[in-house]
C-alpha cells in the first residue's frame, strides 16, 4: 500500500477555503491566519471537550492564539483607513 503524500495530510489536517474578499496581499495573508486560527482553537476545543486537555490550558492556548492574530491584523494594517490625500 502507498505511503500517503505529506501534502495530502497536511490539506486534510489543515483545509484552505478560498478568499472571496478585496484582493490585497494583506488581506490574503491576514486570510490564511485567520483560518489557521480558526482550525487551531477547534482542535483545542475538541481535545478540552474529550478530557484530553484541561479548561485553563485551553484559555490559555487559545488567548496566545489570539494574540499572534491580532498582532497579525496588527502588523499587516488591516482595517486602518488608509491617509486621506490633499
């Protein structure tokens, strides 16, 4: 039987969906890290749920989560209205 292609599981373990908004390179980088944000805290939320992980752990992985987003939309200017010109 065939090994399964690393690619193969890493778009099964992490699925990209398609980005429909303003096309700007911010936008689509700030895109990916809002999915990987959003895949992260549910596999957290899963494993918290199933007794794996306990609650604080939880917050706690999903607060420093937050925080590389938000540095992210940060870092990147998004939702900042660009300077108006004279």
């Amino acid at each position: 039987m065939d090994e399964p292609n690393i690619d193969d599981k890493e778009k099964f373990l992490l699925p990209r969906s398609r980005y429909y908004g303003h096309v700007k390179p911010e936008n689509l980088v700030f895109n990916v890290n809002l999915q990987e944000f959003a895949q992260k805290v549910g596999y957290i939320t899963s494993l918290e749920t199933n007794g794996k992980l306990n609650p604080e752990d939880a917050y706690n992985q999903i607060k420093e989560l937050w925080k590389q987003l938000k540095s992210s939309k940060k870092g990147l200017s998004i939702g900042k209205e660009p300077p108006e010109k004279p």
